[in-house]
C-alpha cells in the first residue's frame, strides 16, 4: 500500500477526536477548526468529555469524511493549534 492509499472508503463516517486544556471554549474552537475542512456538522454530531481531574477534555467530532486529503487537513490544522495537545 503507498502513501495514497486507505483501507477506508470514502465517503464514510470519521470521528476526530482532539484533547486539550479544560477552557470553557475549547470545543467551539475545536469544531471551528474542523469546520474550515467540513462545513456540514449535523447536529449531535460533536460529544465533550472532561477528564476525572478536571483539568483536560476531549471533544469528538464524527464528519462524514470525502477523501483522505480532508482528514490529513484536518489533523494538520489540530495539531498546529496551540490549544490543542493532541489529535486521535
């Protein structure tokens, strides 16, 4: 398999999830980013979860993702954002 190929097939349902300091707007930034790449986020479709400590949350979006391309985007604009410590 290259680096162009997937073992998804597209279009297909894809949560991203992003983890990072417990800030009352963390997940608007979170979906703000996300959105840049896929403007149709149904309703429900973003889920928080903040850790035992308080201290970090996680936010999950699942997109219905149209290439590869989309979600590598995605990831590279997460993980460039500074509020953001981790992407999955």
């Amino acid at each position: 398999m290259n680096d162009d190929e997937t073992l998804l097939q597209f279009p297909c349902k894809f949560p991203i999830k992003a983890m990072g300091l417990n800030s009352h707007d963390f997940d608007t930034r979170v979906v703000e980013i996300v959105r840049r790449h896929s403007p149709d986020i149904p309703e429900g479709a973003v889920n928080s979860r903040i850790s035992k400590s308080a201290k970090y949350i996680s936010v999950t979006v699942t997109i219905t993702a149209q290439s590869k391309a989309q979600v590598d985007a995605i990831y590279l604009d997460l993980t460039e954002a500074k509020e953001v410590v981790m992407a999955l």
